[in-house]
C-alpha cells in the first residue's frame, strides 16, 4: 500500500507542477506586458525587469495552486480509472478513502507551503516590489534622463543630457519648459546636479543661460547664471506611498482594529486580508478531495467518466464563485465571515463523509424504492 501511494503522489505532483508552470507563464506574460514600456520608453535594465516581474511570482502561485492541483488530481485519478488501475486497486480491497489519501497528503503539503507563501513569501515580495516601483519612478538619473536623448517627463517638460557622470552629475543639458503656457522658457547649462528632495527630483544647474519668451506678448529675455536650479514632478507622486495590505504581517492584519490610522472600511479589509491567508492555503486539500472523490466513489463507465467529471469540475467553479461572492460581502461586513469558512469547511467535511462512509448499494435500492 506505502509503494502505491508514493506512486500516485509522484503522478499527482508531476501533474501539479506542469500545470502550475503552465499556468504562471501565462498570467506572468500578461502581468509583465505592463512593464514593457519602461524597458522600451525609460530604459530600464533588463535585470530590473525581471526583479520586478519576479515579484509577482509568490502572489500567483497562491491564486493558482489551488486550481492547478485540482486539475492535477482529476487528471490522474481519471486516468487511472481508465487504465483499470482504480478497478484493480479496489477489487484488491483497496477501500476509496484509502485510495484517496495520495490527494490529501499532497493536499496537506501544498497547504502548509501555502501558509507559508501567504505570510512569508508574499508580504515580503510586496515590499520589494513597492520598493522598486518607487525606485524607477524617481531615479531619474539614469532611468528617465538618458545621454543624447530628448526626455519628455511632463506634458510640456522636455531635458536633453549629453552625458552622465559621477555622483549623479551630468554634463550638456538642455530644458525646454512649456508648462507655464504662454510663457516659454529654455534653459542651457554647462554642468547639473541631480539631488533628490522631499518634492521630488531637483536639478542643479551651474554656468548656463536662461531664456524666456512669451508667446502672447513676444517679449523676450535672457538671462546668464552660475546656479539654477528646477523641480521635477510634485510631492504627492514622488513621495514614497505606504505599504500595500499585502505587504503587513499577519498580526499587523488580525490586530487592525487597535490601529487609530485606519478607517473602519480599512480594518475590515485588513482583517479580512489576515483572515485569507490563514484560510486559502486549504484550497488545496478541499479541492484535491473535491477532484477524486467523485471517481473514486462513482461506478466504473467503459465509455468514460465525463458526468463525474464534469460534476467535479461544476462543483470546483461553484467553490470558488462563492468564495468571491462571500470575499465582497465579507469587505461590508464580517458578520459574512462564517460564510467564507463554511464554503472551505463544508465540501471538505462532504468529501470525507462520503469517502468513508458513502455505500453505492444503499442508494440504489433507495432509488428503486422512489421509482416504484
């Protein structure tokens, strides 16, 4: 019995892992599509693209690994009701429970990796990706300032820099400033100094020309400098922003309430996020059972299994459609707790019932006595 269960698990875990990768690819390809212009338009490495896209990982896995080992699951028990290996297994004496237990040891293991992906993993990947979306927004020495090349940072802002050079200094710039319409003003210097404050990136000019035109009036006038100095952007976007709800810790989410800075709609999203990530990780093992209980209790069809299979997969969209449905109310109220719960709770508790204890001879007389 130990050879056939480390047997079902390798096929379930193989099956697992080509779906999961399958999957991630996809989503992953679509996710990145976002950050293609700033590679193509601001010139970000390449190195920082996939630090960026790499973030995005732990927080997939967990929306799919669920589905993936579903898939996994009915895909090899199916299979191996077709190939007769279930039908062998069980005129051996081989009972359904026991035949299931290679689904909720794999179950148990994806769900213990899930609470961890879920409060280690995740949290911290939120921070690293808050922390390098930041990063590429306003370093804008070598990502939105590029040697020899017209810049436009805001609708009417334009920098041209002729090279960089140590200590974020820059040699040959040229600005063209449109913002203040009808004024014109375009400013030339010898040198400049990147510094960043508080409102945002600020160049430093030394030795250059100032020059300024208006567009209604035609006056024009120019002046000479040895220091100048303009702003980029404005304090609200260039401020770093607080951490995202995924980012906190599971204590930080379960004791919300005892936050003062928070409003009552953010503490019931911040204990219903904590609540999550205790709860999802057992996906897993309810939808491992949810995928071969029905062909493990079912009866044997030469022709297939497509009726439990598509049973199966009809209750695995239902699962996962009250599961969202219960996620908004529980953003309402979490009196709606208790349903998110129950929707984990209750098909599991089912599964094992009827593996355990379902007896196909009973239901079919029960059936005979209705028809008759």
């Amino acid at each position: 019995m130990k050879k056939l269960n480390i047997y079902i698990v390798r096929q379930i875990i193989i099956g697992f892992l080509l779906v999961t990768f399958s999957l991630i690819s996809i989503l992953w390809l679509t996710q990145s599509l976002r950050f293609v212009e700033m590679v193509t338009n601001k010139g970000l490495p390449i190195s920082l693209f996939i630090k960026m896209t790499s973030c995005l990982m732990p927080r997939l896995f967990s929306l799919l690994s669920p589905i993936s080992l579903f898939v996994a699951v009915l895909f090899v028990y199916n299979r191996m009701l077709s190939d007769r290996e279930l039908v062998v297994m069980q005129s051996a004496g081989i009972s359904p429970w026991q035949n299931a237990k290679p689904a909720v040891y794999v179950g148990l293991l994806m769900s213990c990796f899930g609470l961890y992906v879920n409060n280690f993993a995740i949290p911290n990947a939120e921070k690293a990706f808050d922390e390098l979306e930041w990063q590429v927004k306003n370093d804008v020495s070598h990502l939105m300032f590029r040697e020899g090349e017209f810049t436009t940072l805001q609708n009417g802002l334009t920098v041209f820099i002729t090279a960089h050079e140590k200590d974020d200094a820059v040699r040959g710039v040229l600005i063209n400033d449109e913002r203040n319409w009808p004024k014109k003003v375009t400013v030339t210097a010898e040198h400049g100094i990147i510094m960043y404050t508080e409102q945002g990136p600020r160049l430093i000019m030394i030795n250059g020309v100032r020059q300024e035109i208006d567009n209604q009036s035609g006056q024009f006038s120019s002046l000479s400098f040895d220091q100048y100095s303009i702003d980029f952007g404005n304090p609200s976007s260039n401020k770093k922003k607080d951490d995202s709800v995924r980012s906190k810790t599971l204590s930080e989410l379960l004791n919300a309430a005892d936050n003062p800075n928070l409003e009552k709609s953010e503490i019931n999203r911040y204990i219903l996020e904590g609540h999550r990530r205790l709860m999802n990780p057992f996906f897993n093992l309810t939808l491992a059972l949810v995928a071969c209980t029905g062909l493990l209790i079912g009866n044997f069809n030469r022709r297939g299994q497509g009726k439990i299979i598509s049973f199966s997969i009809a209750a695995m969209v239902l699962i996962e459609a009250c599961d969202l449905a219960f996620t908004n109310l529980c953003g309402k109220s979490l009196y709606f707790l208790i349903l998110l719960y129950a929707n984990l709770i209750l098909p599991f508790i089912v599964c094992i019932y009827l593996l355990l204890f379902y007896n196909p001879a009973w239901f079919i007389r029960r059936r005979q006595m209705w028809r008759a």
